[in-house]
C-alpha cells in the first residue's frame, strides 16, 4: 500500500522548496520553474487525496492544473523574451550611444 | 425564463467574433473594438433579463457553478470595469487590435469568479483573469511595461501556487471541491486549517492586502493605463467576490477561524495602504496605493461577517470602480502620449483645463469618502456593517484609514488648483470614447452619493438573496 | 516503500537542484527529472492517464518549450545574478517558506485523510475514467482549458509581433524647454 | 418644500456661475444671495417650514429639514452674511470663487436645517470642501497649509463623529427602535454609560474643532489670518457657529447624561479657552488675530452657555450666536477693508486713520463696541443671559466670565484706540464707498434691532429649545 500521507509530505516539502526557490532567486526563469514546481507539488496532493476518497474530483483538478500550466508557460515564456529582448536592446542603445 | 450562463456564453462567443474581425478587417482596424463592445452590451443586457427572472440561484454543473443574484451583480460590475477600460483604451495604436479580445477573456475570468461554488472553478476563473492580463501588463512592449508584466506573472504564479496547494489540503480535510458541501464540523482540523489559511493568502495576494501587496505598485505602474484602470477596478471586483464567495459558502459557521486574522489585515491594509500613498510622487502609484487600502476597506465587509458586510461590500465596489475610472481617465487625457503622470505634471490643471480639474475632483473626494459623493455612501454602509457586527475596531481602522487617505488624495487636487509656474503647454485632448466614460463616472459618482436608495436596494436583493444559503 | 523513499529522495533532489543551480539550463534538466518522478508517482497512484499526461504535456512540451528558451536567451552569457540590497529580506522569506513547508509537511503526514477501504471503482484514473469525466459532466472545465491555451496563443502573437520602433515621447519639461 | 428652495437657489446659482460668463459672476452670486435673503425673509412668516423625505428608505434615513426656533435665526444669519460676503468680495476673483460660495451657501442651509443626523452630518463634511478650496486658491501664501490643516482637522473630528452617528442608529435598532438617524428618535435612548461617554467625546471633539473651542483650535489662525476678508467673515461668522450649534441640537437632546457627568471639566475646559483666547488676544500686533482671537474668547463664551446647562444658558448661547456672527462678521470685512486701503494689518503700522476715514472709523468703533458687549447691542444681552445661567449653576465661571468680558474691552478697544485715534502718522486713506457704505447700514441697523429688541429671537427661541430638550427637561436635566 502506497504510503499516502507521506506522498502529501512529499507534495509539502516540494511546494515548500519551490516558494524558497521564487522568493531566493532572481532569475526569473528559475524564479518561474519554482512556481511551476509549486504547481506540481499541488497537483501531486490532489490526486494523492484523489486515491484516499477513491473519487475522480481530484484527479480532474490535477488535470485542469497540469492544462492551465501549459497555457501559463506558453505566456510567461512569451513576456520573459521579450523583456530579454528588450534589455538586450536596451545594452546595445546605451553601447552605441557611448560611442557616437 | 432564465438564461442562466449565457452572460458568459455570449463572452465567449464574443471572444471569437473579436477575434475573427481582427482577422478580417485590416490589422489597424477599429472593428474589434465595436465588436468587443457589442458583446459587452450584449451580456449586459442578458443579465439584467436574467436578474428580472424567478428562477434564481440555480445550481448548474453538478454544483460547480451557482448563477444566483450575488453573481449576477458582479456580472454587472465587471461588465461596467470592462466596458470603461475599452473605451478609455478605444482604438489607441499603441495597444493593439489584440487589446479587445484580451479584455474580453479577462472579464469571463471575472464572471466566472462571481458565480464559481467549487474549487476547479475558482482556479479557472482566477487564471482566465490573470492570463490575459499577463499579457496585457507586458503589451506596452517598453521596458517598464514588460518588467510589469514578469512581476505580475511572477507573483501571479506564486499565488496561484499557494492558492492550489492550500486548496489541495482542503480537499483532503474534507474530500469535496464544493463550497457549499464543505463542512467544517466534519474535517480534519489541522488540515483544515492549513488549508484555510493558504487559500486565503493565495486570495488575499490577488487582492492586493498588506502585507501581500509588493507587486501591485510596481505592477499598476508600469502597465499601460487602460490596463492598469482594468487591474485597479476588475481584478478587485473578481478577487473580492471569490473571496466571499468561498468564505461566506464554505466557512459561514466557522468564522472564528478566520473573521479575527481577516479583520486585522484589514485595518493594517486601510492604514498602511493610505499612508503609503501619502509618500508617492506618480499619479498612477497613488492610485495602486489607493487600492490597495480600498482593498482594505472590501476586507471589512468580509471579516464583519454578516449580511450588511456583504451588502456593503457589494455596494462599495460600484463606487470605488466609478472613482478609479473617473481617475484614470483624467490620467489618460492629461498624460496624452506619455503612460503616466506625476503630481508636478498635474499644476495648473485648473487653468488648463477646468473640466478635467473638477472631474478628477470628484474622483478624488470620492475615494477619500466625502458625503454627496459615492465613496461616502460605501464607507458609510460599511462603518454599519462593522458596527452591527459588534467591531467597533474595525469602524475606528477604516475612519482613521480614511483620514489618512484624504490627505493622500487631497495633495494631487491642490496641485491641480494652483498656478502653474511655466506657460502651460498645448491644449489637452479629450477623445470621444474617454469623454463618455469619465463623463458617466463622474454622474454615476455624485448620482450615488445624492440618491443611493435604488443601488442599495439591489445590492440589498442580492446580498439576502445569497444569505439562505 | 523503498520504492516510494527512492522516487521521494529524487523527487526532492530534483527539486533542490531546480532552486540551487547556477545555470537555468541545469533547472531546467532537474526540473524534468522532478517531473518525471511525479509522473512514476501518479502511476503508483492509480493515475494513468495523468501519468501520461504529465510526462507528454510537462516533460514533452512544457520543459521543452523552457529549454528553447533557456537556451535561446543565456546561450554564451554568464548569467551572474547582480548582488541586490534586498538580500537580507530574501533571506529571511525564504526561511519562513521553510518554516511554512516543513509545517505543513508535516501537518500532511501526521494527519492523514479518510481513506476509503473499497476497491478502486472501475476505470479509476484510466483513460477511459478521464475521458468519461471531462467529455461529460465536467466538460466546462476542459472548454476552460482550450480558453486558456487560446489565450496562450493570442498572448504570444501580442508579445512578439513586430513592432516599429516608438520613440517614447518627450517629458514635459523637454518640450517646454 | 420652502426649505428646499432655499437650498435650490444657491445651488441653482452655483451651476449658473459655471456656465455664464466670467465677468457676471459676481451678479449671480449677488442675485442669488438677495433672492436667498428674500426667501428667508418669506420663512420668517412661515416660521415653522419643514420637509420630511424618504432618502435611503433601507437605512431609515430620511432627508428631513426643519426651520424651528434653533435654526431660523442662524439661517437668517448666514443668509444675511452671505449676502454681504457676496458685496464685499472681489469682482476679479473669478467664476470658481462665486461658485464654492455658493456652494457653501447651500451646504450652510443644508446643515442649519437638517434635523435628520445622516443629513446632518452629510452637509456637517460636505461644507469643509468650498473652504477648503477658497482657502486654496484665494488666500496668502501660506493659504495652502492653512487649507491642508482646516481640511484635516476638521476631518479628524468629523470621522469619529461619524463612527458616532453610525454607533448611534446601530444601538437604537439593537435596542429594538429599528434603524433611524432622527434626531428627535435617537434622543433619551437607553445605552451603556461607556459606550455613551465615548460617543459623547467622539461628537464633543468634532464640534469643538469646528467652533473651534480651545485647545483644538489649530487651524484656526493660519485660515482666519490668511484668508480673504469676506472668507473670513464666513468662517467666524456662520461655520465657527455650527459647532456650537451641532452641540445643541444634536448633543444636548441625546447625551444630557454625559453633560450632566462632565459638567465640571467642561466648565474648567471652556473656561481655560475663555482666559486664553482674551489673553492671546491681548499679546497679538496683527489687529486681524486679535479679532480672531477674541472670536476664539466668544465661542468659550458661547460654550460656557451650554454646558451651564440652565435653560436661560442655552437661550443666551442660541441668541449670541446670532449676535456675535453679525458682529464678528461685520468687524472681519471692516478689517478687510482697512487692509485693502493701508497694505498692513500690523497694528503699530497704523494710527490716526480716522482723521482721512472717519466713517470707516465709526463703523469700527460700532463693531468693536458690538463684540465686547455693550449695553443696547445684542452682544451685551447674550453675555448676560450667559452668565445670569453660570451664576443659577456653578458661580465661580459666573465670576471669571465677567472678569473676562473686562479684559475684552481692553483688547478690542487698544486696537481701536491704536488704529484710529492719535496722531496721524500714516499716509491718508480713502474712506468707504457710498457702495459699500450700502451694505454696511443694513448690516449695522439689524445689529441695533436684535440688540434693543432681543426678545424677537429669544421669544421665538424658547419654544423650540423647550421642544428639542424636553426628553432633557424630562430627566430634570434643565432647571
């Protein structure tokens, strides 16, 4: 039998770590991959609980959260580019000023 | 007969006409914006049809979502945020034909927020909300706008963890996802607990209270000002309602769990968010200021925890929205090409132009809760409401945060009355689309404060009506 | 057990290396391999078709996407991060964080949920199970999604269509002088 | 629905001086005063108008506006000031000036009449905000602090008031009397004697800051020293009374308990600002703060009235308000002008001025002697009901009260004796215009009427004040 309160100890000690991760870092695509693993640790709780209650609820909800994920890669990748983008320009301009 | 959902349908069909008119139209077209407004209208309307039905609430989906008088109100309330941040950003070139889908996603995010009763749905309609405006913080392409958009995303990824994790504990304490079918008797206390307390941080940090507040200045500031009026007025309004929503449904009984530590962060809010916006130079960072201690005084319609809260807190959210229109649209005009504005730009506004002077005016005194203006009416009701529910402590915060609020708010307003030293510069442009927005707010604004008594008793309708739960 | 101590102790260590590593590439990897050991967890708890999802959908396409990306903008560059005075602060968060979560793991440990003796029902997490649910009563959720994943999609057109470059307007100060 | 014109038509004027023309601001303002003063006069007749409305019928608030024997003769006031304010003003100081005091105009209505405490205090807030912005915009350099601290202070207070108001209707439905802001509902209510004490102070604090009553008298000399003349004459002559005038209408029916409590200390407080505002009075060079200051002396006058706590007190206090905003008002534009001619308000600037002025000279000398209480002006007859109500209650205050009204006289006549008489050092002056001499005869002659003929307020007053205390009278609170 799987020891079901340890996998949500396990699910606390991740979500744990990923919060140290978002507040201690500066990175922000480190800083986005620890919220990501917050996520996780949540779902991991939810279909944990999911097999105690024998009920797809939990499940569905990991499944929801895994989708909505995706989305929320998909934008915060798109922004974190472009503000890459944008203070890579941002060197150059000061570069270039500089020297003219 | 009821329509029950199709206020949200017809957004989501709305969503993909917008879209399609961006496809077909030329790309710097003005069409979307039309459509984007229609399907506001539209919904509108379906609302109000749905208000006058009998039929209500009705559970739907298995107890997922409760369409009920409470939801319907916030319907509203998040129609008339969406419809104000469209028209006062109406066709700007530096935001986009994308601006009114955006905001169309965004405001079903809010509506599925008013009418959520289970936590799958809770999580959906906080992340529709905060996708889109994700998107629209960083939209600006300059760098402030994108370094708001990444904290927004940042922080909004956090909560939004905090929020699952403390719904996952919940859902173990008590092996349901519905508000109504929580028990609190029942559960697993520690767990419960737990639980408890790390959702209504994950809440609280979208609504902006002290000491979960950092990110929401820098954020507003940055963002381009329709944007920023859309954060200040809806993301509230969405976040408020969630809140009681899931409080009032789930842990009615037990408000002694969290009516005491609610309470306390309200008044810290109102006081702490009022003396910060004391100190601020920027226009737009004295407004974030200011909702953050309007965040405070919601709180106190939900930590006084009875039928008058509720009430109260519904009433003020009409209010506040009107203000922060009002506000941001003088902001808009008198900044024109620029995306913000600080206080030593506002000088001689009163000779440059009148109008503009005495609508931000009346935004101002309403915020700062000066009778004869909406914003007093609200704060009124509440002092009732933390009065009837036996908190004296809680009147004597939201007075003293609002004392220290006027003065905040006071500052930009004898700016503006005084002469300004240079020559003013050109004349300040009042685009159609603005106008009628700031013009409404500010009737509305002063309409609320000389006759209240029909709001009121809505937002009494809706309130009772939620209390038999 | 030692089965599940073994996954936990990779879990965990994938996950520490997400936070602790110089470099977001090497995130990134740990991160995956915390992934997949989640996703060898939902198998054990009778969650296949999460299982699969989590490995096709985080693994496949989301830590794909990150790397893309990691690599596409720290390719080369010693992405030191600059010493800030707000790293007293910092420090003191992220041990209240710890504090938090060694609190709640242990809340979730030593106060277990009501398990249900029964057997599992049939098509308990399977495909089919899933499939039932979400093509069924919960079908708005998945409308959700798809809503999202649009959002998604409209969000990265808007963040990285070209743009002319628009000279930032002049203060008010400039144009007066 | 007479009352309701009275507030319409200063209103009506308000929005008319936004959408005329700059140059005829000051005739709608003149226009609207003159029809206001009109009004009131038909009102006289009236005597009893009232209306009574449902406004927001889930909170039992009603909009309900009486003119009785309290507040006919204080709208009779502010009407009268109004217009004079209006006469005096500046015909430059543009539209926005007329328009805030119109506005002020309608909230001063609003207030005197209400006898709902929503409305009350709704009108109580709204008349802070067209000070404020006079002081603002049309006062000295120091004019924007000086609106800052009226505008705080006087918030200050009035937001604990309102916790107050709103603690008030709360105990009355607990009590089982269902939500109503009445003021003749809420008086003689049954609650604990903390809960009462704190309430009693929440209000007592914010009157006295708008009276002001010493020592919360802070903003008090920067906005009476760096306001315009008829601004001033506003501020002193009719909002410094609705402090006094809310403690009477609005304290004296609900917390006759709390009087009866605190009646020492209160006499000790008002009395210390008696002897403090004459004394500071005496120290000042600025004949302007000496004026103000003596005002301050006045309003511990008045309070001392009140919290004598006998019914001859309470009518002495109800008629010196009337008298003293007549005079003060009057005293404050005279100044004005004497300002306006020499460029100074320092005394020792000027002397011998009556020689160039005289009949600006005697229209001083009439206001000053009105202020300090001569015998045949209605100053005299208000202090002496005052302390014939000290001496029923404690004799002591009776004593330093009329040792006080000595030291009054010393003050206001050095400045007199300074300004006008002795040799002429300073550069002739112009003397009044035969336009301004127009509504100072008014002015004067209906100070000279309620002086030798006090009883047409007093005789109309006491029904009124017997009718709002009688819950007082009652529990044997009045002698």
């Amino acid at each position: 039998m799987i020891p079901l309160n340890w996998i949500v100890g396990l699910g606390a000690a991740l979500f744990a770590i990923g919060a140290v991760g978002v507040m201690v870092r500066k990175n922000p695509l480190i800083m986005f991959m620890a919220a990501e693993m917050m996520w996780n640790a949540a779902a991991l709780v939810f279909v944990a609980y999911a097999r105690s209650f024998h009920a797809m609820s939990g499940q569905v909800m990991a499944f929801i959260i895994i989708g909505t994920a995706a989305a929320e890669v998909g934008i915060g990748l798109a922004i974190i580019v472009s503000v890459y983008h944008h203070r890579h320009r941002l060197d150059i301009d000061e570069v270039s000023q500089l020297k003219g | 007969m009821t329509y029950a959902l199709w206020p949200e349908y017809s957004v989501v069909i709305g969503v993909f006409v917008t879209m399609i008119a961006v496809m077909v139209f030329n790309r710097r077209s003005i069409q979307a914006y039309w459509v984007g407004l229609a399907t506001i209208v539209v919904s509108g309307i379906i609302t109000i049809a749905d208000w006058s039905s009998k039929s209500l609430p009705v559970a739907l989906y298995g107890h997922a979502v409760t369409v009920d008088a409470f939801s319907l109100v916030v319907n509203g309330l998040v129609l008339v945020a969406a419809a104000g941040a469209l028209m006062i950003g109406w066709n700007d070139k530096r935001y986009g034909p994308d601006f009114p889908v955006l905001v169309l996603l965004a405001l079903l995010g809010m509506m599925v927020l008013g009418l959520a009763n289970n936590f799958v749905v809770l999580f959906i309609g906080i992340e529709l909300l905060s996708l889109p405006l994700y998107i629209l913080a960083a939209s600006r392409g300059t760098g402030e706008s994108g370094e708001a958009g990444l904290k927004y995303l940042l922080l909004g990824a956090f909560s939004s963890g905090i929020l699952l994790f403390g719904l996952a504990l919940l859902y173990g304490a008590s092996g349901t996802l519905v508000f109504t079918h929580l028990d609190p008797a029942h559960m697993i206390l520690p767990l419960a607990g737990a639980g408890l307390a790390l959702t209504v941080v994950g809440l609280v940090f979208k609504l902006g209270i002290v000491p979960f507040h950092m990110w929401i200045p820098d954020v507003y500031e940055g963002s381009p000002l329709p944007v920023t009026t859309y954060m200040a007025f809806g993301t509230k309004v969405g976040a408020a309602a969630i809140l009681m929503r899931f409080l009032f449904f789930g842990f009615s009984l037990d408000a002694g769990w969290w009516g005491p530590a609610l309470g306390y962060l309200a008044v810290l809010t109102m006081v702490v968010g009022n003396l910060l916006a004391l100190a601020q130079k920027d226009l737009k960072r004295l407004l974030a200021y200011s909702g953050i201690a309007n965040a405070g005084y919601l709180l106190v319609g939900i930590s006084a925890h009875n039928m008058f809260g509720a009430r109260a807190l519904l009433f003020y959210l009409l209010p506040y929205g009107l203000a922060v229109l009002a506000a941001f649209a003088v902001i808009q005009f008198v900044a024109g090409e620029r995306d913000s504005l600080s206080l030593d730009d506002l000088t001689g506004l009163a000779y440059r132009s009148p109008w503009l002077a005495a609508f931000l005016t009346v935004a101002m005194l309403s915020l700062a809760g000066i009778p004869l203006t909406g914003g007093f009416v609200g704060k009124f009701y509440l002092i009732q409401a933390a009065l009837f529910a036996n908190q004296p402590g809680l009147a004597i915060g939201l007075v003293v945060g609002a004392m220290v609020g006027l003065a905040a708010y006071v500052r930009p307003l004898q700016r503006a009355f005084s002469k300004a030293a240079g020559e003013s510069s050109e004349p300040i442009r009042w685009p159609v689309a603005g106008s009628i927005v700031l013009v409404v707010a500010v009737v509305a604004t002063i309409g609320l404060g000389v006759y209240p008594a029909p709001v009121v008793h809505i937002v009494n309708h809706s309130a009772a009506f939620y209390w038999l739960h | 057990m030692i089965g599940f101590v073994i996954l936990a102790i990779i879990a965990l260590g994938g996950g520490i290396g997400v936070i602790v590593a110089r470099q977001p590439v090497h995130s990134a990897l740990f991160l995956i391999m915390n992934i997949l050991a989640l996703a060898i967890f939902y198998i054990l708890l009778s969650a296949e078709f999460l299982a699969a999802a989590q490995v096709i959908v985080y693994a496949g396409a989301i830590m794909v996407l990150f790397l893309f990306v990691v690599t596409l903008l720290t390719a080369g560059k010693d992405d030191r991060e600059p010493k800030e005075n707000l790293a007293g602060q910092r420090l003191t968060a992220g041990i209240l964080a710890v504090l938090v979560g060694g609190g709640l793991a242990v809340v979730g440990v030593l106060y277990p949920s009501r398990a249900i003796g029964l057997g599992l029902p049939h098509n308990f997490g399977n495909l089919r199970g899933m499939g039932v649910t979400l093509w069924g009563p919960d079908f708005i959720y998945l409308a959700a999604v798809a809503l999202m994943l649009l959002t998604a999609a409209v969000g990265v057109l808007v963040l990285n269509r070209p743009r002319r470059q628009v000279k930032p307007a002049p203060r008010l100060e400039e144009r007066e002088s | 629905m007479f009352l309701v014109w009275l507030m319409a038509v200063p209103l009506a004027g308000a929005i008319a001086t936004l959408i005329a023309p700059k140059e005829v601001s000051k005739a709608i303002a003149a226009i609207t005063s003159l029809v206001g003063l009109v009004g009131y006069a038909g009102l006289l007749f009236i005597s009893r108008a009232g209306i009574d409305w449902a406004w927001i019928p889930q909170w039992g608030i009603r909009f309900h506006l009486v003119s009785d024997g309290l507040s006919l003769f204080l709208l009779g006031l502010s009407a009268v000031l109004f217009v004079v304010a209006v006469f005096a003003s500046d015909a430059h100081a543009g539209r926005a000036y007329y328009f805030w005091l119109l506005v002020l105009s309608f909230s001063v209505v609003g207030l005197f009449a209400a006898v709902d405490l929503f409305v009350f205090y709704v009108f109580w807030e709204v008349l802070l905000i067209p000070v404020f912005f006079l002081l603002t915009g049309w006062s000295g350099e120091r004019g924007k602090k000086a609106a800052m601290k009226w505008l705080i202070m006087n918030l200050v207070g009035s937001f604990f008031m309102l916790v107050g108001v709103v603690a008030l209707a709360v105990i009355h439905n607990q009590n089982g009397g269902g939500l109503t802001f009445e003021i003749s509902q809420l008086s003689g209510m049954s609650m604990s004697a903390g809960v009462a004490s704190w309430l009693f102070f929440a209000f007592l604090v914010a009157f006295a800051i708008k009276a002001p009553l010493w020592p919360l008298h802070g903003w008090m000399p920067d906005a009476y020293g760096e306001s315009p003349a008829p601004v001033t004459a506003i501020i002193s002559g009719v909002l410094s009374k609705a402090g006094i005038y809310g403690i009477l209408r609005v304290m004296i029916p609900i917390f006759m308990p709390q009087f009866r409590e605190y009646q020492t200390l209160l006499l000790i407080v008002a009395t210390a600002g008696l002897v403090y505002g004459a004394l500071m009075a005496l120290r000042q060079q600025d004949m302007k703060m000496v004026t103000a200051y003596g005002s301050l002396s006045h309003m511990a006058m008045m309070a001392l009235g009140i919290f004598s706590l006998t019914s001859v007190g309470l009518l002495g206090t109800t008629f010196y308000m009337v008298a003293h905003g007549l005079m003060v008002g009057g005293l404050f534009l005279v100044l004005g002008m004497l300002e306006n001619r020499t460029g100074t308000r320092t005394i020792q600037d000027m002397a011998g001025l009556n020689r160039s002025a005289p009949r600006l000279a005697a229209y001083f000398l009439f206001f000053v002697l009105g202020t300090l209480g001569l015998p045949g002006l209605p100053g005299f007859a208000g202090e002496y009901m005052i302390i014939q109500g000290l001496i029923a209650s404690h004799v002591v205050f009776a004593v330093i009260a009329g040792f006080i009204l000595i030291v009054a006289a010393w003050y206001m006549l050095r400045v007199f004796q300074a300004v006008m008489q002795g040799p002429a050092r300073t550069t002739a002056i112009k003397d009044l215009w035969s336009r301004q001499v127009a509504w100072l005869v008014p002015l004067a002659g209906l100070v000279i009427l309620i002086g030798i003929w006090p009883a047409g307020i007093t005789a109309h007053a006491v029904p009124s004040l017997y009718h709002a205390m009688h819950f007082a009278l009652g529990k044997g609170g009045v002698h």
